[in-house]
C-alpha cells in the first residue's frame, strides 16, 4: 500500500480494487490522484477566498484610515490656517497706522 492509499478512507478500497493495484492495473492510482487533486483545490479555493477577503478587509481598513487622516488634517488646516480676511485687516490697519503717524 503506497502513501497516497493510506491517505484515502478505507471504504476506497476494497478486496477487488486492491487487487487491481497489486496486478499493475492503472485505475484505481488514477482515482487518487483525481480525488487528492480535487480535495487540494478544493482546499486551495477556500484559502484563496479567505486570503482575499482578509486583504479587501486590510485594503478597506487603510483606506478608510486614510480618509479620516485627510479630514483630521483639513480640520487642522482651516483650524491653524492664516485668515485672509484678518491679514487683509491687518495690512489695512499699518497703512492707516502710518499715515496716523504723519500727523502726529
């Protein structure tokens, strides 16, 4: 009994099918390997399909991360930013602070 047969469930085997195996018969070696291919890829298409469901989750976490980065920041940024609006007052006000100083 070779690896693979003692790999397979005992009901795979009966008086009949080991004696196709011990008389060279070809049969019974290619059902092995038809149904240990079809359990890895059964195997491998799960895996797969959880290893790209955890990356969608690791992708949707970073960008999602990254959004809230980018708002954090404009909230920062129009928070800490120069008003336009006080530096144009500002310059308003030392023009009419020198011309106040001519006079006075």
């Amino acid at each position: 009994m070779s690896v693979l047969d003692k790999s397979l469930p005992h009901f795979f085997f009966s008086s009949s099918s080991q004696e196709t195996v011990a008389g060279g018969g070809n049969n019974l070696s290619t059902f092995q390997r038809q149904y240990l291919s079809s359990c890895v890829e059964d195997a491998m298409e799960e895996h797969c399909h959880e290893m790209r469901m955890f990356m969608y989750k690791v992708e949707y976490d970073m960008v999602r991360g990254f959004q809230l980065q980018r708002e954090e920041l404009q909230h920062l940024l129009r928070e800490y930013a120069v008003n336009e609006g006080l530096v144009a007052e500002v310059q308003r006000l030392r023009r009419e602070n020198q011309e106040l100083r001519k006079y006075f």
